[in-house]
C-alpha cells in the first residue's frame, strides 16, 4: 500500500514539456529480489573472471568493491541488502528525458525519507547490466529507455536521528550587478 500510495504521486511529477512519459520498473516482492540479486551477482563476477568490467570500472576497481564489501556495503555490494527496487526510466527520443528521469528519481527518494523509508541511489548494478543484455531484459526496460539511477528501498535495520552534517561545505555564488 506504502509503495502505491507513493507510485500514484510520482504520477505528478514535473516533466518537461508536461509529456508525463516515464515508466516505473519495479520489484516489490523480497524474494523476487533475491532471485534478480543473485542473478546479477553471478553474471558479473561470470564476467570478471573473464576480464569484463562494468563501465567505469577496471580490474582493481572490482577487487576492491569486494574486498570491502561486507564492510562497507553491508554484505552486498551490488544493492547494499536493499530489498526492494525502483528504477525511473523514459524514451530517449525526448530531450528532456535525463531531466525527467532524475527528477522523478529525487522524488522517490524524497518520498521514501518522509515515510522512514531508507533508500539508497545505485549506479553500479546499472553499469553491470550495460554488459548484460539478457538481464536488463529480465527489466522490461525497452532499449531506447535512458536509465539514470536505480534507487534500492525498504525500512532500514538502523534509524538515524539526522543525515549527514555537511555545514558549510556548499559553494555559494551571490551575484550582484
């Protein structure tokens, strides 16, 4: 009910030229995560033993993601043990598609914290499905979609009284004319 309740306004999120065009892949069952967790796991150490790397990423660069795996991503470097997903996505043939899909995504994200909701923005298992086709098909994500971010959710096993205080670390430019 949480997760419609939040679909149904994502319905009203701003895009441009108000077209409304993005589509929603979701999976909302935990062992239907599970299964996609482990399937993509496989594949991409399948592909690292071969030599094969996600996008952005070369031999050292995988090591060390497993290395620090179980610390530093709670035992799952793919999906931090998120049991659920969400991924925004949208034909490419419209120009506002990267602007659509990341507002969308922000608000998801917005909306999973006000219902003390953890969610966190991964780009890593997206890269890996660049690399396997036959996955990303598993998504019914069509290939002409622009993908920015998958958000992995669920109620969190730690509750933070705050997020992370970063006072004064912004760069502010005020103008004057």
């Amino acid at each position: 009910a949480v997760i419609d309740q939040m679909l149904k306004v994502l319905e009203n999120s701003p895009t441009g030229g108000n077209k409304q065009k993005i589509e929603y892949t979701l999976i909302d069952d935990k062992e239907e995560m599970k299964k996609f967790q482990k399937m993509i796991r496989e594949k991409a150490d399948e592909q690292a033993a071969q030599g094969i790397y996600p996008r952005t990423f070369d031999e050292e660069s995988y090591r060390i993601m497993v290395e620090r795996e179980d610390q530093a991503m709670n035992g799952d470097m793919l999906f931090c043990s998120a049991p659920h997903l969400f991924i925004a996505h949208m034909p490419k043939k419209f120009g506002s598609c990267a602007e659509d899909v990341s507002i969308c995504t922000a608000y998801f994200e917005l909306m999973c914290a006000a219902r003390q909701l953890g969610a966190v923005i991964l780009r890593f298992p997206l890269n890996i499905l660049e690399n396997l086709p036959e996955l990303k098909a598993l998504l019914k994500i069509p290939e002409d979609h622009y993908i920015g971010a998958a958000i992995g959710f669920g109620y969190p096993q730690f509750h933070y009284a705050r997020g992370a205080q970063k006072e004064g670390k912004a760069a502010v430019h005020r103008l004057t004319f």
